[in-house]
C-alpha cells in the first residue's frame, strides 16, 4: 500500500497571507484528493487533482482561494489563498489508483489568526 | 439523509470497555474505510475493508455487505483511544463519502 507524507502538520498563519499544504506518495498514483474538515463538521471534498489536467473543483470552492498543483504521479500541493479566520480547519489529502485502494495523508491543521 | 451514517456521535466509556462504533451507508460502494483522528487532529488510517473481517491488535473492523453495514470493535478500552473515529466509503465513482464521525472518550 501507498504511503503519503502530508505537510506540514499544522500551522498558525497571520489573516491575508498563503499557506501551501504538500502531499508526496511514495509511488505512483492516478488521482489525488484534497478535503477540508471545518471545526465540528466532516470532511469536505474541496477538488481533485488529476496529473496533466486542471483539478476539478467541487461547489463552493474555486481556484483563486484554493489553487491546486499536480505536477506529476507523485505528488500535489494545495494552497490556501488570502487567508482568513473562517479558513482555520483540518485539510486533508488523498490518493486513489481508481480501484479500493484509498490511501491518506495526515492532515494539516489550520488556524488563522 | 446522509449517505453515510455513523452511531453513535458520541460515547464515553470506562477504561476496559468493549467499544463498538457503527457504519450504516446507503450507496453501492467497493470499499469501506475506518480512520482514527486525534484530538490534534492527525488522521490515522485504521481499516480498508471490502469484505469480512479485520483485525489489528485491539481492533477489530467488520462490513456486511448485504446489510450495507460495518462495525469498529475496540477491546479492552484505554484512554489512548480516545479520538474521532471516521468512516468513508468509496463509491462506484471511486468517490470517497465521509461520515461525520464518532467522538470517543475513554475514562480512566
């Protein structure tokens, strides 16, 4: 089974400025998922992220907030835009070779102030 | 309706215990997924399962298809399990669709 080192694991960000959360997979994978988890809520599917082609964004998120790279099999980083407190949350990562297999990373913990 | 159902939400328990936590899910899925998360929020993958039964130390996952259910068994309960207990399944879609999550607290 895959591995997925997500980073960092947590982080406290100044309101305005942009924090990029990595996910690298120690082998080769179809599609990558980013989630978010809002204080006491589930987690959310924000987009996925498909290598060589533009990541597909669910509703209610767009690419200038959460601009998303997938620059090859292994790995993909997602930006959180112009912070403010309301995007303090858990943001989660993802990958899938398209079968059962669903591997994780271990989240990155957000908090804006 | 949610199509992924956890139960209960909440559930504390003493030291010792036998815990189980449920999964109900109304969709077609290829696979079930049990994760642990902790209190500063770190996200542990427990169990991927697709049929049958697991177990790792004191866990055990079990899923019946037919019923669209699984279980998380905990044995001999201790305070370090205490955390958010998530299940997801994936989709025909290879989707994953997320419970809302079971917090549990074990007392000493």
């Amino acid at each position: 089974s895959a591995v997925i080192s997500q980073k960092p694991s947590r982080d406290i960000c100044q309101r305005g400025t942009s924090l990029t959360i990595q996910c690298q997979v120690d082998s080769q994978v179809t599609m990558m998922f980013w989630y978010r988890q809002q204080p006491g809520q589930s987690l959310t599917l924000i987009a996925t992220a498909n290598q060589g082609s533009e990541a597909t964004y669910e509703s209610g998120f767009v690419i200038d907030k959460f601009p998303i790279s997938r620059p090859n099999l292994t790995f993909s980083t997602l930006t959180v835009s112009n912070m403010s407190p309301e995007d303090s949350s858990i943001y989660l990562c993802s990958a899938s070779e398209g079968n059962t297999e669903a591997f994780f990373g271990q989240g990155t913990r957000l908090t804006v102030v | 309706k949610n199509e992924v159902e956890q139960s209960p939400q909440n559930l504390t328990a003493q030291e010792g215990e036998f815990i189980t936590i449920n999964c109900s899910y109304s969709v077609g899925i290829s696979a079930l997924h049990w994760l642990q998360q902790h209190p500063g929020g770190g996200i542990v993958s427990l169990f991927m399962l697709s049929s049958g039964k697991k177990k790792h130390g004191r866990l055990i996952a079990t899923i019946n298809i037919q019923e669209k259910h699984s279980s998380l068994h905990i044995t001999a309960s201790h305070p370090r399990d205490s955390a958010v207990y998530i299940c997801a399944v994936t989709d025909s879609n290879y989707q994953l669709i997320w419970g809302a999550g079971t917090k549990l607290i074990i007392k000493p």
